[in-house]
C-alpha cells in the first residue's frame, strides 16, 4: 500500500469514528454507547481493549506515550450534520474531537489509549485512572488546542458550600440574617481577589457563585442560606492557601470544601513539548505555547504521575459548550497527522 493510500485510509477511518461518535449522545454519566463505540473500534485494529469499574475505555499498548481523553460531553443536542467541511454536533470541539484523532493515533502507532468519562463533572475516569495505573513515559491529553496549539498549563478548581443559619425575627429588625451574611462573607471574599487589569487571568484568583438557596426555615424559627461557590487557582496558589484565606473571611457560617483539583504548569522544554512542535511545523504550522484559565484532566495527571504530559486537540476552545460547536474536518485530519508524529517520535526515544 502507498503511503498516500495509506494516509487516506487512517484519515477515513477517523473521520468515520469522529462522526459516529458526535452522533452519540455522551452526556456525563452516559457515556457506555460512546465507549462500546470506541471498544469496536480498537477491536476491528485488533487492539486489546477494555472497559474499566468506572466506565473508561482503557487499550493498553506501548507505554511509552498515553493518549487521552474525555468520552463525555455537556448537555445539549446540536444536530448533527457536515457542511462547508466542518462537522456540527455536540462534542465535536469538546472534546470527541480530539478523542476521535487520539483513538486513530493510538491504533496507527501501537500507543497506549484511554477514554475516560465524567470529566466534565467529577473527573471520575482520570482520577480512577491515576489510582489504578502506573505513570506512562509522558501524557497527551485531549482537549481542543487548536491544531497548531500546545496546552501546557490550567489553573486548579476549588469548590464549596456555604452554609448559614440565624433565628428569624421581623424583616424591620436591623440584625443580619443568614442570607446577609452569606452575602456579605461573599463581598468580602470577592473583594480579597479583587481583578488586576495589568496582570493575566491565568495567573489571578476567579471567584464564581454558582448557586443560592435561601430562606424561612422548616421549622420557621431560622433562617438559612446555602451558597454554592467556585474558585480557580492560579499556578503561583495553593488550594490550601486559597481555602485558609476564604475561612479567614467567616464572621458566621461554614465552608464545606470539596477536594481542590492543583493548577498545573509544564515546562515547553520538555521532549513531549518538543516532538509537538517539531510536528507542527513538519505539516506546515506555526506552533503556539498555551496556558488556559480553565481545568482539566491534565491537573490530576500532572499531580498523580511524574512524567512529562502536554494537551493537544483539534479545534476552536471559544467553542466549548456553546450552541454552534463545530469542527473542520481538514483541522480533524491535521491533528492526527501531528499526533501520529509525535507518537512515533516519543516510541523512538
């Protein structure tokens, strides 16, 4: 077989793994017809595959590299259909893409593989992943980059519950109640980690509220209020230090914290960092050095194991979760081209 036959095999089928799977509602906690697509897949490459306790689908194989990525997908049903060359559907930026091209790299040079599931909820797959695995030689994980774009940081995730209960009593009355003081813990928070236009959000403290109950109490003697909240952290903080600082604000009330998830900062010099560039720019590209303000799996890789890890994947991040996620496919096929290059390169060493 012709080496351009060949390539356009490996482009065909991945596109036709791509498709399928945007065309399978993956919702977080749904994802098993996504994986036994995925299963299928490594089994007709002849591939040992398997679904693990928690539902990722783990192919085993040369652990000098692992590929991975997330099979699930947030909400929303985005018909799908290709037109102008790109492909519309949910998930196909985030992050099918890019699992899709990491699933044809993984068969196509003999890698390891993982797809793991409820990233965009609990990480449960990554974090079951880095308890019941070794380190492999280096990670490329998989969300969307950009095709010329290379991910080498995130920032942490803390989470928490405020919660506040006061005896109730005439509104006229000009004690605070619970929902004031669960306010004014608020201001007082946001105010320590008040936005400095002069430096990046990548290395500043966002605050979000994310959800608010209260009032009259069951029993109609109290006043309660819960807050939900959410911090990301940049890589010069700790989870910890950010969770002292918060509590450090209580006048009344708790903070329930749940388990922070570390930022995450790699160096560019490393040879997984290298071998992208070097693929990048062997099909025709400029490459990009990125620090995201999100989080992603790549912070529990990078706290777990001690190997050098990037994140890569074809398309627009901008298009994350939103109503006109789409994909093009020609960035599809680059993005496979590049990892298939920097899987063999990683084999090699």
């Amino acid at each position: 077989m012709s080496t351009n036959t060949h390539r356009k095999r490996i482009a065909d089928e991945a596109r036709e793994l791509l498709v399928d799977l945007v065309s399978t509602p993956s919702p977080s906690g749904d994802e098993a017809a996504a994986a036994a697509r995925l299963v299928e897949f490594f089994e007709a490459h002849d591939r040992e595959v398997f679904v693990d306790e928690v539902g990722n689908v783990r192919a085993p194989a040369d652990d000098s590299v692992l590929l991975t990525s997330h099979i699930d997908t947030v909400p929303g049903n985005i018909p799908v259909e290709v037109k102008d060359g790109e492909l519309w559907g949910r998930g196909s930026v985030d992050a099918t893409g890019p699992l899709a091209a990491m699933a044809a790299a993984a068969v196509e040079t003999g890698v390891s593989f993982a797809g793991v599931v409820e990233e965009e909820t609990t990480s449960a797959g990554a974090r079951f992943l880095c308890e019941d695995r070794d380190a492999p030689g280096a990670v490329v994980n998989g969300e969307p980059s950009g095709w010329e774009g290379i991910t080498l940081g995130y920032r942490g995730f803390l989470d928490g519950t405020y919660v506040a209960t006061s005896e109730s009593g005439h509104s006229s009355r000009p004690d605070m109640n619970a929902i004031e003081e669960a306010m004014d813990w608020w201001r007082t928070v946001e105010s320590a980690f008040e936005a400095d236009e002069w430096r990046p959000i990548f290395e500043q403290v966002t605050t979000k509220p994310v959800g608010f109950d209260g009032g009259l109490g069951a029993d109609g003697l109290s006043v309660e209020a819960t807050m939900e909240v959410q911090f990301r952290i940049p890589p010069a903080l700790s989870a910890d230090e950010l969770r002292e600082l918060a509590d450090s604000k209580l006048v009344e009330g708790t903070v329930h914290w749940e388990k922070p998830i570390p930022p995450v900062m790699e160096s560019p010099r490393t040879e997984v960092a290298r071998a992208f560039r070097v693929a990048i720019r062997n099909v025709g590209g400029s490459p990009r050095l990125l620090r995201k303000t999100g989080t992603s799996d790549m912070n529990l890789y990078a706290d777990a194991w001690d190997c050098p890890m990037v994140t890569y994947g074809p398309g627009d991040s901008d298009l994350d979760h939103a109503p006109d996620e789409h994909l093009p496919l020609g960035e599809f096929d680059t993005s496979v081209e590049v990892l298939i290059d920097v899987a063999e390169r990683l084999t090699e060493e």
